[in-house]
C-alpha cells in the first residue's frame, strides 16, 4: 500500500551527531570508500584495513565532507555477501577511521545490523541502497540512533537491476518510489529533517534513463529533500564517451558532477575528490551564489 507524506522545503542544514552540514552555502562531497574485492572501478584496492584507513584520511585532506564506506559490491551482476562478512570488512575500518578525521563518516549498506554496529563504532549517516524498498528495520536504526538516512531508488537487486529495466514515466514513477520510502521512513520515526534522497543513477537504469534523471534532476526537488547523486565513473559516462575503463572517465564524470549541481544535487558522491573540489566550487560559483 503507497503511503502518503507531507512536502515541505528542503532542510538544507542538517544537525547530527555533533555535525552541522550546511548544504545552502556549498555543495558537499562525498567521498567513496570501497572495503571490496570487486567494486566496479576500485575493487581490491582498499581492501585491507590500514590502506582503508589511509585513504579514508586522504579523502578528507582533498576535501571530501563526507566519507561513504561500503563493505558489499552493488555493481550490476554483484552477489550479496553475508551480514557477518560485511561486519568483518567495514567494521575495524569504521572503528579506526572516526577517532582520525572530523568530517563524518556514513555507511553504504542495505543491511540494518551492518548500519547498527557501523554507527556503534563511529559512522554517522546511512546510505541505503535498497532506499525505495525500505526495510522498516533500518528506518528503525536511522530513527533510534539519529542519523541521517539516505535513500536510494533502484528498480531490482543489484544483481538483476540492468536486465532491461522499463519504465513508463521514468521520473514520475521514480518520485513515487522515493515519496513512499520517505512516508516509511517518517512513519518509523525518522526525523523529516534528516531524509536525503538518491534517485539512483545507474542502479536500474539504461543510459537514456540517466542522461534523462540528470537533465531533469530539479524535478526531485518537489519532494522537499536533499538531492544526493552519484555519477562517479558509472558505465554510462563510459558508453557515451566509448571509454570502458571506468577510471578514465575523469572528465566525463566532471561533466555529469557539473550538471547535476546546476540542476538541484546538494551532495555528489565520487570517488575523484581533489578534482571534483574544482568541479564544484566552480559550479557552485555560478549557479549558488
């Protein structure tokens, strides 16, 4: 049953945990940090503990105002790994991480245990995946600790999201999705003012799919939330620039970064923080000021 929730303006400051976020002055950046062996474009390069570290330092240095830790590959055709799986690769990462930076650490995950015990041990925000099919145990998780929740459209598992996925209003039927995940999401307790949304740029979609999503980005604003997108190194950056490494897509991913900002994102999640520092402040220079 679709459940109803009330519109308001986009909370653009947001408060938690001892952190203040203003998305009115600038827009943030968050940077990714895989703890996986076969993420699409940095698999296996952070897997071990201390280099995770050292490079979750770094993305602070560059700039990043966010850092995204993730323990469990989302790239189409990815096989889920166990709860406890996911614990042993993200959790000493999170724990040596917080005490070493100041900005604030989320954690990309669908599993609410994961999100519980990564909270316990330093994170501050969730970054759910599975957002528009909510697991009212995760809005549990986000409304008791007081976190701030992210939530992700996908059409499908991660595992079968690229099988030809159809839509017949895209952007409509996205905003509903979303509007019935963040009525879940309030109605387990989560403060309004703490929903930011994602409408999930490759997570489901062909490639006119996430041209369309980014040339038509402001339309989520009428969901009254912050707008998170992630266009960092996505295959359709590659497919439209016939590049199939993803990390060569440097530029294209700066164009996708720049467009989104002048059409409404408060976040951009990449992985390339240093140049996406340019991209935005130049950005932010024309369309926020």
């Amino acid at each position: 049953m679709k459940m109803s929730v009330k519109l308001s303006q986009p909370e653009k400051t947001l408060f938690f945990r001892g952190y203040e976020l203003d998305l009115s002055k600038k827009t943030h950046l968050m940077g990714v940090l895989n703890i996986t062996p076969d993420s699409f474009s940095d698999g296996g390069l952070f897997f071990d503990k201390d280099s995770a570290v050292e490079r979750g330092i770094k993305i602070e240095k560059e700039g990043a105002d966010i850092i995204d830790i993730g323990g469990e590959s989302t790239r189409p055709g990815s096989v889920s790994v166990s709860v406890d799986e996911e614990l042993r690769r993200v959790i000493p990462v999170v724990e040596a991480l917080a005490p070493r930076v100041s900005c604030p650490i989320s954690i990309d995950t669908n599993k609410p245990r994961v999100a519980e015990e990564a909270i316990k041990a330093g994170a501050s925000i969730i970054n759910n995946v599975m957002g528009t099919d909510l697991d009212r145990r995760m809005a549990a998780v986000a409304a008791k600790s007081g976190a701030p929740i992210i939530l992700m459209h996908i059409k499908g598992k991660p595992r079968t999201m690229q099988d030809s996925p159809i839509y017949e209003d895209l952007v409509g039927e996205i905003i509903s999705d979303l509007k019935n995940s963040i009525a879940i999401a309030e109605d387990c307790g989560v403060d309004p003012k703490k929903i930011i949304i994602d409408p999930g740029i490759g997570f489901g979609k062909t490639l006119q799919h996430n041209l369309e999503i980014l040339k038509k980005l402001e339309a989520f604003t009428v969901l009254g939330k912050p707008i998170l997108v992630g266009p960092s190194r996505k295959s359709f950056i590659g497919a439209v620039l016939d590049i199939k490494m993803p990390n060569k897509c440097l530029m294209g991913t700066a164009a996708a970064a720049a467009i989104a900002i002048a059409n409404g994102a408060d976040i951009i999640r990449v992985h390339d923080i240093k140049e996406m520092v340019q991209v935005s402040k130049l950005t932010d220079a024309v369309w926020k000021r």
